[in-house]
C-alpha cells in the first residue's frame, strides 16, 4: 500500500511530465473506482493547463488553470504509469499532455479516487478540513503534540495514526518513528514525556525524509518510458521484523496488535 513517501515521490515524478503542460486529452475507461469519477472530470481537465502539484497527507494534487484542483488518491494498489506501450485493462483513467506523453492511473484494485475541487476551496474540502498538521511541515512539534496529546490514555502509537492528530502517517513510518525515538508504542500518549517528544518530532520527519530520498534516487528510472510511479522498497529497522535480531541491541523484535494492526518494536530499546 503506497505510504506518504511513495505519495510525494510520485507527485514528483508526475511534475516532470505535467507542470505547466496542457492537457490535450483526458479519457476514463470506466466509470468508477472507489467511487464514481466526477462527471465532469473529462470537461473540466481537457484542454487546461497544469499550473502545478503538491501533496495533502496521502492525496496526490494536480492544480490547474481553470480553478479545480484533480485530487487523486491510490487506495491499496493504485500507481502511475508513464507512457506505457499498452493501455491494459487496469488503467482507468489516462491523461495526454501536449507534449504527446501519456500517464495512465493504473488501480487493479480499484480502491484509489478521483475528485475535482475547486482550489481556493481545498482546505475546507471533507477529507482535509478535520486534518491534523503535514508531518513533514513546520505545524508537527513537540509542543503541538504536547498540547493535542494531554490527558489521553490511548496508546501513543494510534494516536499517531489518527490523521486528525498527524495528516498521512502510516503503519510503516509509525513503527519506525517510535523505534528510533525509543517509545513504546503501547505507552498512554498523554503520558509520554516532553523529552521524548521532542526526539519523536524529529524521528518522524527523518523516516519520511529518508525514505522520499531513497524513492527519488529511483525517479531516474521513471524517465524511462513504460515506468511507473509508487512503490519503492526500503530496509526498515523494525517493520516486518518479528522474531529478528533489534539493529540497536540485538533482541528480539516483537509484534503485537493494536487497533486491529501489527506493531513491531524492540521492548529493550522502546520505553
Ligand atoms: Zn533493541
């Protein structure tokens, strides 16, 4: 399932061929994935031009000059595929730019979306307007969470996959910040200790960056054509890792589930 990371790392690699392009052909080739593509999705984006694109948490968004913004997420199994040789049957929506490339929003799955909002409306738009800061943004501090974490006694590590705490960190980037920060991902969030947020603050901004970086170093092979754009493999430190040895002291990871999904963690290293 694309991450945060995969989401920037394809926004990235989307700009190449869409930043300041027109659209000279927009085509869905069904109706729906999740939900239904806007019905006005082919009018309003053929013939504007893009004037730019960014991320919001795990949404991918490509602005244009005819004041909507096509917000696009990949659900479990969605990528981008740059000029392919084929169209297959999983390509759902294909966007031509005047410079004749092709990308294609490939989801087999069909979990991913599609929506147009108008851009100075974006934030008030439903799935943002309750969201908490952009983890790699200035509004994630120690003090922040400081303040939105007081008094509660969930687990600090579904606290911090709660978007309206944290905008788009997932399970992956979670473990991994808890780990290098030394928390137990079981401790009462409003009992972890300001010192130990502020080295989670940091943690969590590293893992991401790290991982965004050792996705771009494998943007170079998106030039190529038929390349796709959202997944990468990375080496985690306790993801995925049960039963192997800690990377720090050398005991065993262990998982346990929370709120219906795995967590690892090192209960030698995380306090
Ligand atoms: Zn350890």
């Amino acid at each position: 399932m694309p991450e945060l990371p995969e989401v920037e790392t394809t926004v990235r690699g989307l700009a190449r061929y869409l930043d300041g392009e027109r659209l000279a052909r927009v085509e869905t080739r069904r109706g729906d994935l999740r939900r239904p593509f806007p019905p006005d999705l082919v009018q309003v984006l053929t013939g504007a031009t893009v004037t730019g694109l960014s991320r919001r948490a795990k949404y991918g968004l490509i602005h244009t000059d005819r004041s909507q913004t096509m917000v696009f997420h990949l659900g479990m199994s969605g990528r981008w595929r740059i000029d392919p040789d084929e169209l297959g049957k999983h390509d759902h929506l294909v966007l031509e730019t005047g410079s004749s490339h092709l990308l294609a929003l490939c989801d087999p799955r069909r979990f991913g979306s599609v929506d147009l909002v108008p851009t100075d409306g974006l934030d008030s738009w439903a799935p943002f307007a309750a969201m908490g800061p952009e983890p790699l943004g200035p509004g994630l501090t120690a003090a922040y969470l400081k303040e939105v974490l007081a008094g509660r006694s969930a687990a600090i590590k579904l606290m911090l996959l709660d978007q309206r705490i944290v905008a788009g960190l997932g399970n992956i980037y979670v473990c991994e910040a808890l780990f290098r920060a030394g928390i137990s991902p079981v401790r009462a969030a409003g009992k972890v200790s300001a010192a130990a947020l502020a080295r989670l603050v940091p943690a969590i901004k590293a893992v991401l960056a790290e991982a965004i970086e050792a996705g771009g170093s494998t943007l170079r092979d998106y030039a190529q054509p038929d390349g796709e754009l959202g997944y990468f493999s990375k080496q985690f430190d306790v993801y995925d890792r049960e039963g192997q040895p800690c990377v720090r002291c050398g005991a065993p990871i262990r998982r346990i589930v929370q709120g219906g999904r795995s967590t690892w963690y090192c209960a030698g290293c995380q306090k």
